[in-house]
C-alpha cells in the first residue's frame, strides 16, 4: 500500500510520462460543447477513454445522447468497435449522465510494467474517438438538428 503523497507522486509520473510518450494537445474538454467531453481515466484496476454528456439540462443530455446514439453504429463499425452507451450513468456525487466508453482491463496505474499498455490504449482509443468527432461535430454540435 502507497501512502496519500507516494500515490500522488506516482500519479503525477503516470501522467507526465504519458504526456512525454505521446506528446500531443487532446480533445478532452474543448468540444465546443457546454458539458461533453472526452476524458482519460485510470485507477489499480482498469484504464478508460470516455465522453461524458453532462449538461445541467437533462433535455440537452438526452438530445446530445439521441445524436450520438444515431451515429452508434458508425462509431462501432469505423472507429471504436467496443464503445459502450450508457444513457444513464450515475456519478459518484449521485449526478446522472451519459456516457460512452471503453475499457481496457488487467492493469494498475501503481504498475509500471502495464503503463505502456495503457498509453497505448489510451492513444488508440481517443484518437480513434476524437476522429469520429471531428467528422461528425457539426451534426452533434447542433442542437436544432433533431435526431
């Protein structure tokens, strides 16, 4: 077991030696879209690659899911085959939102022999997202564009 500032130091290591191993500025939270945004997560479990929609306004929500929902098998088929909807995801705080994701299992942010097996999923996984979106962005972006 690490204690609270070992766990962070590593942490930190985590992401500044994937910073240095794939030295690039990600999507992340400049869609362009209030509240939908892509996001890298990892814990001593499993790594992810997300796009959480969480407007304040659960119409938004719905209608950003509708879209991308529309699009799902395009998004299978030509980019991310093992993406996952969730139209209903509860967060941690009890907040709902939707989300699409993958998952890459079996390694552990405190392992350092499964970082690179993590960087690597994390940059084919995003980049692969990221495409998807640019390609699609103006249709997604564009709430009065109904589903």
């Amino acid at each position: 077991m690490f204690s609270k500032a070992e766990a962070q130091q590593i942490k930190k290591e985590f992401w500044t030696t994937f910073a240095d191993t794939y030295p690039r500025k990600w999507l992340l939270y400049d869609t362009k879209i209030k509240d939908v945004s892509f996001k890298f997560y990892v814990d001593n479990k499993k790594a992810m690659v997300m796009l959480d929609i969480e407007p304040k306004e659960d119409y938004k929500r719905r209608i950003y899911f509708e879209k991308m929902e529309s699009l799902k098998n395009i998004l299978l088929e030509e980019h991310v085959p093992d993406a996952v909807f969730e139209k209903e995801h509860y967060l941690e705080s009890g907040k709902e939102i939707s989300r699409i994701y993958v998952t890459l299992t079996g390694i552990s942010l405190y392992n350092k022999a499964t970082w690179d097996a993590v960087f690597d999923f994390f940059a084919e996984k995003m980049t692969a997202f990221e495409m998807f979106f640019y390609e699609y962005e103006d249709y997604i972006r564009d709430l009065d564009i109904n589903t």
